[in-house]
C-alpha cells in the first residue's frame, strides 16, 4: 500500500500520461519534450485550478485526506466545452462566438466566464 501522498502522485501522472498525450515521445529533442511535458502539466493544473475556482467542495475533511473536490477529467472537460464546432462571428462590430444551441455546454462556460470575471 502507498502513502497517500505517493498514490495521489502516481495517479496525477497516470491522468497526465492518459489524457494530455504523455504517452509517447512528442519530439526527438531534449528540449522539445520538456516542453510538451511543461504544456501537459500547466493544462492540468490550470484545469484542476478552474474546477476549484468556480465549484464549491464536494466533500469535507476526511481522516485519509481525501481531495475536497471531485474533478472532472481534463478529457471530459475538452469534450464537453473546447471541442464544439463554433465559429467567431462579427456583427455589429462586436466579437461573439456562436454555437450550437446546448443549455448544458452555454452554462457550463458561463460559469467559467464568470469566475474569470471575478478573479480578475
């Protein structure tokens, strides 16, 4: 049995290796890999960052110290709100992007503008 920190560690680069391509070689350079691997680690931090910003804690203390909150997997996250087809428009000089009708999608990115708005 871990410790419980080393099990949470082990399962951040287990979601590292399966949902933010860790899993192969990205480039043949030193260099290029360090840099994919930085990318994959800030995209799973800033998406663990967001959850927490703009969602309230789904647990309280636990005596094995389990996470506060119950996160989405950045895969699903991706899914859900970055890959939808949209395009840019420009009417009356104002920047909008349009989408698809989904309640579900429209709150979801609401709720993250929102907590941008207020944190900035």
């Amino acid at each position: 049995m871990y410790h419980n920190g080393r099990a949470a560690q082990e399962s951040v680069f287990g979601e590292l290796r399966s949902q933010s391509k860790m899993d192969y070689i990205a480039v043949r350079g030193l260099w290029g890999n360090q840099l994919y691997m930085l990318a994959a680690v800030l995209s799973h931090n800033l998406n663990r960052e967001l959850q927490m910003e703009t969602k309230a804690p789904d647990r309280s203390t636990t005596e094995k110290r389990a996470p506060l909150w119950i996160f989405e997997e950045l895969r699903s996250l991706r899914h859900r709100l970055i890959q939808r087809a949209g395009r840019f428009t420009n009417p009356q000089g104002k920047l909008t992007l349009t989408m698809s009708a989904n309640e579900s999608v429209k709150l979801g990115l609401l709720e993250y503008l929102q907590a941008f708005q207020e944190a900035a």
